[in-house]
C-alpha cells in the first residue's frame, strides 16, 4: 500500500466486531514494532500480547476512569497490547538526563505507531490509549512494580458499516516552517 494512502486509512477506532485477529497478522504488527528504530538501539520496550478474553476484559476496565465514562469500546477489542518500559542503556540515559529528554518514551511512541500503521494494512483496527489505571494493569498482568506502562493499544476488526472519518489537521502552512519558526 501506498504510504500516505496507509497514514490516510489509519485512524483511533472505537467500535469493534467480535471476530479473531488471525495470528500471522497479529505477527507482522509486532514485528513492525520489534524492528521500530531507538535511540542508541536500547530498544526499550516490552509488548504483552493480552488475548486471554477474561484478562483483556479486565484490562479493558481499567480504562474505564473515575467516572466509568471513558474507554466504553475497549471490551469489544479482540487484543490488547501493553508496552511496558524498560531500562534504557546509559548512553541514552546520560543524553536523556543531558537533553531532559525521555527517549524511550518517544521510542516507544514509534514502535507504538509502527503497530497501529502495520494493523491498517492488514484491515484490523486500533486505537492507542494512555488513560488507564496503571497500577491495575501491572498487577493484573505481573509487571513489575518498578517498570511502567506508558501504553495500551486495543486492536480488532471494524464494523463494514464503521465509518472512515476524514482526517482534520491544521493547515500545512500552520505546522511546517522552513529555515526559521
């Protein structure tokens, strides 16, 4: 697929069909994020794969917020993904401190949309969400107390009927400056 056509078709899907995601499509989305580029190659990710129906609800849930109001969709999603972080080397650690940047943070933002963009290819829907109770997840899924969990992706086939929404951006003359802001 053309990729501007891909970035064009990839969306945040909220309404999923209860229909499997076949395991050599799920495959492909992970390996586009296992070969997702990071800084100094520290890789600083985990993906756990939360296909087991009665965890995934649960996760599901905990998206759901304080008022219970936010994330409805997530139970009809087929998969969750969690991306935890992980330790990054010390070089990346050091150029972090010294740049008060958090590269993994953006490597994992990469890897994340690496995933959503492989799942629009194969016609599975996604939708990345950072509202969650972390503290539910990790103990739901075994993480370590000392790692974190920067991001969920569900993912799921769409509905024929689900409306592709029309992408509304900023002008290009409004995000893209040359040579000065």
């Amino acid at each position: 697929m053309d990729f501007l056509k891909l970035v064009e078709l990839r969306q945040s899907d909220r309404k999923f069909i209860d229909k499997d995601i076949e395991e050599e499509k799920l495959a492909r989305c992970l390996e586009t994020a296992r070969l997702a580029p990071s800084a100094s190659n520290s890789q600083p990710w985990t993906f756990i794969v939360i296909n087991d129906k009665n965890l995934k609800d649960e996760v599901a849930y905990s998206t759901y917020g304080p008022l219970k109001s936010f994330n409805k969709f997530v139970p009809q999603s087929n998969i969750i993904i969690a991306i935890v972080q992980e330790k990054k080397k010390i070089l990346t650690e050091i150029g972090g401190r010294i740049k008060d940047k958090d590269y993994a943070l953006m490597d994992i933002g990469i890897a994340a949309e690496h995933i959503c963009l492989a799942a629009a290819e194969e016609g599975i829907g996604s939708c990345m969400l950072g509202w969650f109770d972390e503290k539910k997840v990790k103990q739901l899924l075994k993480v370590p107390e000392n790692k974190n969990i920067p991001l969920l992706i569900a993912l799921g086939y769409t509905p024929d009927d689900y409306k592709h929404r029309k992408k509304t951006r900023k002008q290009t003359t409004k995000v893209i400056k040359y040579n000065s802001y």
